[in-house]
C-alpha cells in the first residue's frame, strides 16, 4: 500500500523455474514521483548494503514510457508484511545495529541524492561535518514548505525564528564541541509503525519505504515522540537505549527528542489538511524556546497579542501543572531504573 501511488505483487517463473515474487511502486507525480522513487531505492540500497535481511532488496528503478513522462516505478524484493510494529526488543537490536556498523562514505553527515519522507523532499543531497548546520536547514526548508501551504502565522514564525537561531545552536552543538563527537549513521529517516513490520515467512522485524540519511542516530526516534504512533510505545525508547548508548549530555535527550519530533510533525502538518499538527509544533517550539531562551521568547511574543486563532498564549505555567509534570517525569525515572 502506498499513499502517494499504486503498488502491486508480481509474481514471476524464472528462466530456471524458480518462482519469485516482486513488489513494485508506481507513483505519477512528475519530477516529485521521480526523486521519491529514486530516493527511496538509493535509500533501501543503502541499508540493504549494511544489514541485509532489515530491508527488501531493491532491483531496479526507472521511468514509464507508455504511462505518461511523469510516471516512476520502483522493483523490490516482496516481503510478506505481518505484525506492524514489530516486537521492540527484537525491532530495536536490528535497528541499533545498523546505526552501528553504518559509515558515511564521507565520514560526514548528509546524503548523495535527495531523498523524501512522503512527498517531502529532504536537504540531504550535500554533506556537512557539522550536524547542527545540516538539521538546522532541513527544518528551515520545511518551515517555509509549511508557511507556502498553510499561511503566516506571526507567533509560529516568531517561535520558529527562535528555534533556528538559539535551541538548535543551544542543544545540538555540544554534541561535537568540548571533546564530544556523535558517528553520522545510516537512518531510514521515517521510522512509523506502517513502514515497519514483522516478516511472516521469517518472523524477523523489517523496514522500508525509507527516506535516509547520514544522520545523528538519536533522529531516528523523532517520530516515535507521537503519541499517533504505536512506536511511541516507550518500551522501543528504552529497549533502543539498551542497544545504542545516549548520547553526551545525557540528561538532554528528551530535549533533543523533541526538538527532532519537530520535522515529522511539521511534515504532517503539510501534507494532511486539516490535522493539528501545526499548533503540536508551535506549542512544542514554545516549550523548547521556555528552556533555552525564555527571555528571547518572552520579548518575541509579547510583540504579537493572540495566536492562530486570536488566544493569548501563557508564557508562565502554573505551579500545579509543573508539579504534575516533575512528578510524572520521577515516576519514569523509577519505572526505567526498576526496568
């Protein structure tokens, strides 16, 4: 199944006599379909390269000549697709293991073409040693995707603005600065519970339909912050965590889950009509802008009266609520340290 084109399964005698069975992709979106459909078999090439059996072999990519100019198919390897998402434990341990033995070919972060997550185009086609500057620009790319589609929203841009220039700086940087250093790792780059599953012929869990990239690994788990997902389960979190050690600081990766659940929701927010996914970030922004820089964001907002829908936005949270939320954060602590 696909949400942007029709697939199919093709089932084949070899000349041998064997009997083998193909998935096939076709998407007709003009220059849009071609970057998915190649994007998406450099990425499963990629992948396959590493870790096999975790993705369908690609075969071969291409363009229709009868159905139009703008029409592109992708042949893979069919894989019969069972429980989705699969069992975290076995599901992670694959997972970790690819972020692992995964090496950027540049030793830097990026990719060699352009890749997509849905119809959404990446900035991946380049490489940066910094993972700050290359994060920092793929979200500035869909915020003005999102500004085109859905419209100026003065207090979104304000929070927005602030998120580019002061909490990415702020919570990415230290990761390579003072001695620190993070390994660019192969991601899927859109990791949901539709786009994992359990093989029924093996039991093993597998991926596909990938948009990746050379990425900090911890990226990958942006878009299992969604309470809409099944991957939000906080058993893949911590059995991840089991398998792929925190990255330094440590007591920021909440943080950093957060600020990287931002793509993925804000991509939602394009590409689904109608859905809230725009005020999620805009209050998402406004909690990272609350720890990092309060006062930048005290000012931004208090040039603008109203939100989206003409609310004043409270930048003081009352005491009961952060209460609540201290304690609710305790209580997972003690949960993960009893785990």
């Amino acid at each position: 199944m696909s949400l942007w084109g029709r697939t199919a399964k093709i089932s084949t005698k070899l000349p041998d006599g064997e009997l083998k069975d193909y998935f096939l992709k076709v998407v007709a979106l003009g220059e849009t379909g071609r970057l998915m459909i190649e994007g998406e078999f450099e990425s499963l090439k990629a992948i396959h390269a590493v870790s096999p059996s975790f993705v369908p072999e690609p075969f071969a990519w291409g363009r229709y000549r009868k159905e139009g100019p703008g029409t592109y198919f992708l042949l893979a390897a069919f894989r019969e697709v069972g429980e989705q998402p699969p069992d975290p434990i076995k599901f992670t341990a694959r997972l970790a293991d690819l972020h692992r033995r995964s090496i950027s070919p540049t030793g830097k972060f990026g990719f060699h073409i352009t890749t997509c997550v849905g119809k959404l185009t990446h900035i991946t086609d380049r490489w940066e040693d910094s993972w700050e500057v290359l994060y920092r620009d793929q979200l500035a790319h869909q915020i003005k995707i999102d500004e085109e589609k859905n419209g100026v929203w003065p207090e979104f841009q304000h929070v927005c603005r602030l998120t580019l220039e002061k909490v990415i700086p702020r919570l990415l940087r230290p990761l390579q600065s003072e001695g620190r250093s993070i390994k660019p790792c192969l991601v899927h780059g859109d990791l949901w519970d539709e786009n994992t599953a359990t093989d029924m012929n093996t039991g093993e869990p597998f991926v596909f339909d990938a948009g990746s990239m050379y990425a900090h690994n911890e990226y990958e788990l942006g878009n299992s912050r969604a309470p809409r997902h099944r991957l939000s389960n906080k058993s893949y979190i911590r059995n991840y965590k089991r398998n792929f050690p925190v990255s330094e600081p440590e007591d920021e990766w909440d943080a950093r889950n957060l600020l990287y659940s931002l793509r993925f929701n804000i991509g939602c927010a394009i590409l689904i009509p109608g859905c809230n996914q725009r005020n999620v970030v805009f209050d998402d922004m406004t909690e990272l802008c609350k720890m990092f820089c309060p006062e930048d964001l005290r000012i931004a907002l208090g040039s603008e009266e109203g939100g989206k829908d003409g609310e004043v936005h409270e930048l003081e949270e009352e005491e009961e609520e952060e209460e609540e939320e201290e304690e609710e954060e305790e209580e997972e602590e003690e949960e993960e340290a009893i785990d």
